[in-house]
C-alpha cells in the first residue's frame, strides 16, 4: 500500500489484514505508521504487518523503499497506489521535480516497473491505481509538465489523473508484464482525509465537497473487489463501480508511448555515472521480461547478435535456440557468450554477463514455453498459432550461459 497511513489505503490495508493477508504500508508519517502498527496488533495480525517510512514525493526514498519490499518478500499478490498530497503551491522537490508532478506521477511509476517480478510470481496478480480515469488528456501540458509556467493545484491534480491514466495503458500495451493486470479505479468523491496544503478558497470547496461524498467505508469496497478478483484484461478502469471504455480518446496509445519516453529522460537526471553491477538488481531485471541481445561468435570472428527471451535459474542465463540456426552452430563451435541487458524504463543501465555456453538437447520446447508464458502470459503456440504450418515441428536446443564476468552499470 503505497500511502497506506490514512484514508482510504489505511482502511484497505486493515480489512486485508483481518482476512489473513500480510501488508506492507508505505508512507512518510512515522507516528501515523506505528498508529497503523498497533490497530494491526489489535486484530491478532502484528506478524503480518509492516511499515517502511518513506517520502514519496522523492524518487529516491521510492527506490529505497521498493529495496526494502523486496528484502523482505519475494511474492506480491497486489500493488495498491494511492498516495497523493495537494499543494495550491507550486514545490520542488530536492531532486528538482514538482511536488505533486513526483508524488502522484513518478512514484506510481518507478512502483509499477520496479516490483514486476515480485508481482509475477503471484498466481492472480494486480496493480491498483487510485486516480481519477476517463478525464481524456486535454489536461496535460507537455510543455510544461512541472508546471513552471502558471502553476495551479487543481490543474496540477487534474493532470496527475491524467497521467497516471497513460501509466496504465503504457504498461499494459508494452506488456511490461504478461501476468499482472493493471487496474485505473476512482471511487467518487469521498470523505477522507484529503491531505493536503489548502489556501483558504480550495478548503471551502473540499469542505462543501464532503457534504455528499462516500464514506470510507463505502468508498473501498471497488478496490476490495478487485484485490479479490482481479480483472482478467490487461488494463481496466472504473469509475465509482463501473467499467470504463479503455478504448477510447481518453486512453490514448501515442499519448502513453510520448509520456513514457518523457519519464524516462526525467528520471535519466538521477542516474549514477558510476559503474558496477549490483547482483541483486542483476536478478531483479532478469525476472522481469527484459528483452536480452545475445552475441556469439562467427567462423571468421567476426559478431553475431540476436535478440531473445531469457530465464534465471540462479545466477546462470537460460534461452533456447533453433536446432541448426546460426546461434547454435557458432556455439557449439565456440561457447563464447555475451547477454547484453537494458531495461527499458532505466535505458541508462545496463549489464553484460559474459560467459559460457552449455547447450542440451533436451527440454528446449518445454524452455521454448517457460519463456513466451513470461514473456506473452500464452505457450509459444497459443502466442503464435500457426507457426506449426509455416515451420513445422522445429527441434529447440536449451542454453545454459554460466557467467565468468558481468560489466556495466546497473
């Protein structure tokens, strides 16, 4: 639960509790955290509950809490985003990031590409974005994402709605995981805490707000339903209990590609320049369905590259291969291998694993399949139907790549 200490995250987080889940809280607040603490040990659940102070609005602090999720588990069933604080200022974070731009925008986005292969290990896995779907994209200005220019909290908020909208629809149509479903949820209006910085005409209009709005109580029952049953499309969106179109104007593919390609230059100012591999982000990316450019060797030296889907079994690299294609002849003539990795949404990282091949003859279709399920969520047959009638029954050869030295900067 990011921004699980108050509101409608808090009480999520509590009935899950009571039903036997673990849950793991997130948000800047110590005292409301150890608050959130002790109601869970007042349901008998204090084993199952945790707590990780952090300050959403920065990326940094978002990243160290994510390592801190991943230290303790290796399995997520859900993800549920609602973190989200009103300024009818403009702020700047420390890193140089408007204040609401970073809260309610980019720390959505770092937790959705970053706990992927927690997430896929779950049998029916989700992501719950707690926004405001179906506004259309009229508000965003892509000149001036920051709002530098005339900056007004409303629009800011309308914005942030907006954009975690193509959020969605960017990590469905890429297919940043082929299992986990991505859900856009807005509830209605409701009485919660509404955190925020107000001046005073922007509290008037909250105040008169709550006269009619949901109660929290209420107001959870959606997300409840989706944590139970996860919707089986890629991306849904609901608006106070029912289904958006996702197909439409509001959810516009290019405005996705555009606004992902935005984030990843931002979050490009906070890379390191200094090199080395962590082996445990290593392990992370290789769980994800990162695409992988293998490189073997040529009869005259010269390079061979090819990009292919690939498996961690430990700290060794798994694809599979056609019998007879040129990867497997330049490999068995010399094992000899790179498997070059990017991550898409960090595309100034990067790790080479270089190393040896060990091919085998058996289990390569049964690998063929492992690999379209975590690439395509299909068998490689369901994914490519009539690949049997224009090829045939080709033999796959597995190859094993034991690392002997891995560069980069990841």
């Amino acid at each position: 639960m990011a921004g699980g200490t108050d509101g409608m995250g808090r009480a999520v987080a509590l009935r899950r509790l009571a039903a036997g889940d673990a849950v793991v809280v997130v948000g800047r607040d110590r005292a409301k955290g150890q608050a959130f603490l002790e109601d869970a040990a007042g349901l008998g659940a204090a084993e199952r509950a945790y707590f990780v102070a952090a300050d959403l609005s920065s990326v940094g602090a978002t990243r160290a809490a994510i390592a801190e999720i991943r230290e303790r588990f290796d399995t997520l069933d859900a993800l549920l985003l609602c973190a989200r604080h009103f300024r009818s200022e403009r702020a700047v974070t420390e890193e140089g990031f408007e204040y609401n731009f970073a809260l309610f925008y980019l720390s959505r986005f770092v937790f959705s590409h970053n706990l992927v292969d927690l997430l896929d290990r779950a049998e029916r896995p989700v992501i719950v974005n707690v926004a405001g779907p179906g506004s259309g994209t009229g508000a965003i200005r892509w000149d001036d994402l920051e709002g530098e220019r005339g900056y007004d909290g409303g629009h800011a908020l309308t914005q942030g709605g907006q954009l975690n909208d193509l959020l969605g629809v960017r990590f469905a149509r890429a297919r940043v995981s082929a299992r986990t479903r991505y859900v856009l949820l807005h509830p209605g209006v409701v009485n919660t805490a509404l955190s925020g910085d107000y001046d005073a005409p922007t509290a008037a209009r909250i105040e008169h707000m709550r006269r009619g709005a949901l109660s929290i109580d209420e107001a959870i029952v959606p997300i409840l339903e989706v944590l139970d049953n996860p919707p089986a499309e890629p991306l849904t969106a609901i608006v106070a209990g029912r289904p958006l179109d996702v197909h439409g104007p509001a959810f516009d593919p290019e405005a996705a590609d555009r606004l992902h390609t935005e984030t990843v230059r931002l979050l490009g100012r906070l890379q390191s320049a200094a090199f080395g591999v962590d082996p445990a982000r290593l392990r992370q990316v290789l769980d994800t369905p990162v695409f992988a450019t293998v490189a073997t060797v040529q009869p005259d030296g010269g390079p061979h590259q090819s990009v292919v889907w690939v498996l961690r079994d430990g700290d060794d690299v798994l694809f599979a291969v056609a019998a007879g294609s040129r990867k497997e002849r330049n490999l068995r003539r010399d094992p000899r291998v790179s498997v070059l990795l990017n991550p898409p949404e960090a595309p100034y990282t990067y790790a080479a694993i270089h190393g040896r091949a060990t091919l085998a003859a058996a289990g390569g279709h049964e690998l063929r399949d492992r690999l379209s399920l975590k690439y395509t969520g299909q068998t490689y047959t369901e994914h490519n139907p009539d690949v049997a009638e224009r090829y045939g029954d080709v033999d796959m050869v597995t190859v094993r790549v034991t690392p002997e030295r891995v560069v980069g900067r990841l």
